[in-house]
C-alpha cells in the first residue's frame, strides 16, 4: 500500500453523531458543535456569583461552584447541589455557556449551592473517567474543603443531579453510594442516557426530523464512549438488565426520574422509575414527565412555559421538607 492510501484511510471517519463530533480512524477527534465557553462571573440578573476551583491537578479534574448571594448575606446553610452535565459523555464543559446560565438560574431559584462538575470527556478519555472523575467531586464536596462549601454548605443536604449522559453517571453514582453504606439526600435523573440491546418504546422508529438521532446512533455512541463495555446491556448503560446491580441499593433518600414525551430515551426512564418502586427501594420516588417535549427541551427554550413548569418541579424536590 503505497503513503498516499495508508493515509487516506487513516483519517477515515469510524463515528460520527450528526451535528455533533466525528471519531477517525487515526484517533483525531472532531467537535462540530459550536460550544461557547464563558468564565465564571456575579450575573448581574440573578445575583449568583461563581468561581472555578481545580480539584486534582493531575487530571485536570475541576469544578465550578455557585452561590446564590454575596458571602454576607447568606443566613443559613443551604442545599449542596452536584449537577453533572450531558452531551454524550464527548461534548459540553461545566464552562459552557447555555449550562453556566441554566445553573446561574437554578441556583437562584432554588436557593442552593450548585457544584458543577467539568470531568474527562470521552472519547480522548474513555469511560470510566467521566465516572470516576464525578465521584472524585463528590467525595470533594463531602471533605468541605473550600469556604463556600464550608461556610455556607449543609452536607446533610446534599443533591446530586444530571440530563442525559448526566443522568446516567448519576444513577450510577446512586449504586456506587449504595455500595459503599452511604446515601445523599436526593438524585435528580433528567432525561437520562440508559439504553439497551433490545429495542422498547419508539426506540427503532424513525422520527422524520433532520438530523435527528437514529437508535443505531445511540448504539455507536456508547460503544465508542466506553471502549471497555461488555455492550448494549453493559449494566451502566442497561440500569434493569438481569445481572445489572438492585436498584434497591441506591444510596439516597428520594429521587426524582424526569422523562419528556417526544425524546428517544423516555421509555427508558419510565421504565427505570417502574423498576425502583418494584425493587424494594425504601425511599420516596417522583416522576416528571414533560408533554409535548423533546430531550433537554429547557435548554433550548428556557423561558417556555413548560420550562419553567420543569424548574419549578426541581425547586420543589431540593427544597421539600
């Protein structure tokens, strides 16, 4: 094979996610989304104030935090909130900016200190590091070693939350937990990336859209996120699968399993609500769905009604007595 073919088919492309990122055959990775980075920064409409804070230096592993008022002001301690973002486990920063001003609003809105975590991305740093790399931030957040979480953090309080490849690492931070004796206050899975073998719901039917998703897509992004999965029923991704871990061990003390009508994934999520009200779990289990909406719908129009019908509902769960 002469220099000119070898090369040709090094850079072939082996996956890509429309409109997303493109993996080729040399390892070069492309991220066709354009992903506006902004810096931390007091939002002058909500009053937040946040800041970023490295967690481990060697893997670059960080954080970026908000508080909702000035350190003067704050009269008590308040609910400490993980949230860990979405994007395919490949795409997003807790620096992004339409989930910096998604946070800066919750934070307000809520009344909580939010922790958002900005772990590996795949597929340069394949799972498990995503996981790993979250549940190092938990563990963070546990030590209270920075003064906002110390001062200002009621760690008998503590939330941890994601959408989509979010809300699975949350889930299986949630068995992780369980497995070590230890339980948060509450999980929150937003529209979560479980998926399977077998096909459920509207999983294999086409939905007409440009550009939308295929189920063969979401086959090819977890098998080329995580390249040491056992497959499609890997238990991380396949949460009800037999052999996968009780749901009954999730280590908190409510959850709260969000689902919207039109997204791939819904069935998904309902099922894994089924199945934790079946698996003996003692806790206390919500579920949300949003009608007539699509994945992570409030990102895209978050001053839609039914948007903030979604934030409130949030509000409600870190705030019930």
């Amino acid at each position: 094979m002469n220099s000119s073919a070898a090369s040709f088919d090094s850079d072939d492309v082996v996956f890509q996610l429309p409109g997303s990122i493109r993996l080729y055959r040399s390892g070069r990775v492309e991220r066709i989304y354009r992903d506006e980075l902004v810096p931390p920064s007091l939002d002058p409409t909500t009053g937040v104030q946040s800041k970023d804070v490295t967690i481990n230096p060697t893997t670059s592993l960080s954080a970026r935090l908000y508080l909702p008022a000035s350190e003067t002001s704050i009269p008590k301690k308040l609910p400490v909130f993980l949230t860990i973002h979405g994007g395919g486990f490949c795409l997003f920063r807790s620096s992004s900016s339409i989930y910096h001003n998604y946070v800066n609003s919750l934070t307000a809105k809520a009344d909580i200190l939010s922790v958002s975590v900005d772990y590996r991305l795949a597929p340069e740093n394949p799972l498990p590091a995503a996981y790993d790399d979250c549940w190092e931030a938990l563990e963070w957040v546990f030590a209270a070693e920075d003064p906002w979480l110390s001062n200002f953090g009621d760690l008998e309080r503590v939330f941890i939350g994601g959408e989509s490849a979010g809300g699975n690492i949350v889930h299986n931070l949630g068995i992780r937990l369980g497995g070590e004796g230890k339980k948060v206050e509450g999980l929150v899975m937003i529209h979560s990336f479980f998926w399977g073998k077998d096909r459920i719901g509207n999983e294999g039917v086409e939905s007409g859209k440009k550009e939308s998703l295929k189920a063969e897509d979401i086959d090819a992004l977890w098998l080329n996120m995580c390249q040491e999965t056992t497959g499609l029923d890997d238990p991380r991704i396949n949460p009800v699968v037999e052999g996968a871990p009780s749901l009954a061990t999730l280590g908190c003390r409510r959850v709260l399993v969000c689902v919207a009508e039109l997204d791939m994934l819904r069935e998904r999520g309902r099922v894994y609500y089924e199945k934790l009200k079946e698996s003996g779990w003692e806790g206390e289990a919500e579920f949300l769905e949003s009608e007539g909406e699509d994945h992570c719908f409030f990102f895209m129009k978050p001053g839609s009604l039914k948007a903030e019908e979604f934030m409130e509902r949030m509000v409600s769960f870190f705030n019930k007595s």
